[in-house]
C-alpha cells in the first residue's frame, strides 16, 4: 500500500518478538530499499541471511542494493550466490546481466540475459537490456531482433523503441529509426 513507515515499524516490532526470523529482515530490508535507506537495507538483507544463508531472494536484493551503492564486485558475488541456491531465478540472471554490462564483460552479460529468456521467455526488459548489449558488441541484426521481442511483449516500453531506433539508425534505416523515436 505504500506505507513504509508502518510497515518498517511492523517488521522492526515481529523482530523484536522472533530476533531469528530471517524472512523478516529480508522484508526490513525490502522496505527500507524502498525508502532509500541503502545502508540500512544492506544490514538487513545481510542479518537475514546470517540466520538463513540459502535464502536466494535476500542474495539477491542485498546484491541489488549494493549495486546503487557502486559495489559492482560484490554485487556480482551476491548474484552468483542467489544463482547458485536457485539455478532457475530468472531476475537473479537478469540482474547478474545489467552488473556485467556495466562492467563491460558484454559476452557474459549476454549469456545472463540470455539464461534469464531461457527461463522466462517473456521478459521484456531482459529482450531489451540483451539487446544494448548485443548493439555493443556490434550485432546489430540480432539486436533488433530483441527490440523487437521486447516491444511485441510491451508495446509501450519507450526504452526499448529508442534503443531500437538507435539500431536502426546504425543500420543505416534513418527513416524506420525516425518511425520509433515519434
């Protein structure tokens, strides 16, 4: 509902009552993600898991809160764990995939995005982000394919119509690049 004061207050008081819950701190920490209180997030996300070190989401939340904190080798460190407890976490893929981009390992984040679609065929976003990334590696072809993807599964997703006219451009199709950014 949005209200993240309570619920932060709601998680902190089924703490005091249960210290061992590890599904609470790891939801604190979602909800203190959300406030943007990334330390504290962090804290939380990393208690959950000293009571439960198999808990995947918590992996991979604390690695998502320590890449808007610019740890990108711990991030990808917590990504690999959380992939390693649950093979088939297809955001935990994903997400491996946007820190490798970054980090310009391109190949690798390739393979991410693509073991993210292998799992979860409709997910626009990693169509689109595998796309960028295989627009950097000079594949023009195939990212178009995968704008195209993303698009056909989320037709209101502008990220990926100007990511596609920017292919389509570099393709030398000025008028269909034009097409998308209208």
């Amino acid at each position: 509902q949005g209200r993240l004061n309570e619920a932060v207050a709601s998680y902190r008081k089924a703490l005091a009552l249960k210290p061992d819950y590890a599904e609470g701190y790891y939801n604190l920490g979602i909800a203190l993600n959300d406030q943007g209180k990334l330390d504290e997030a962090v804290a939380s996300y990393r208690q959950a898991l000293l009571i439960n070190p198999d808990l995947a989401e918590a992996h991979n939340n604390l690695g998502s809160a320590l890449r808007y904190q610019g740890r990108l080798d711990e991030t990808v460190a917590c990504y690999r764990r959380a992939l390693r407890l649950k093979p088939d976490y297809a955001e935990a893929h994903y997400n491996l995939g946007r820190v490798l981009q970054i980090q310009g390992k391109l190949d690798e984040a390739a393979s991410s995005y693509r073991q993210a679609l292998a799992l979860k065929p409709d997910y626009a976003e990693a169509h689109n982000n595998l796309g960028v990334t295989l627009n950097d590696l000079g594949k023009l072809d195939e990212a178009v394919a995968s704008y195209r993807r993303a698009l056909a599964l989320k037709p209101e997703y502008a990220e990926a119509y100007n990511n596609l006219g920017v292919a389509l451009r570099d393709q030398g199709k000025p008028d269909e690049a034009v097409a998308c950014y209208g």
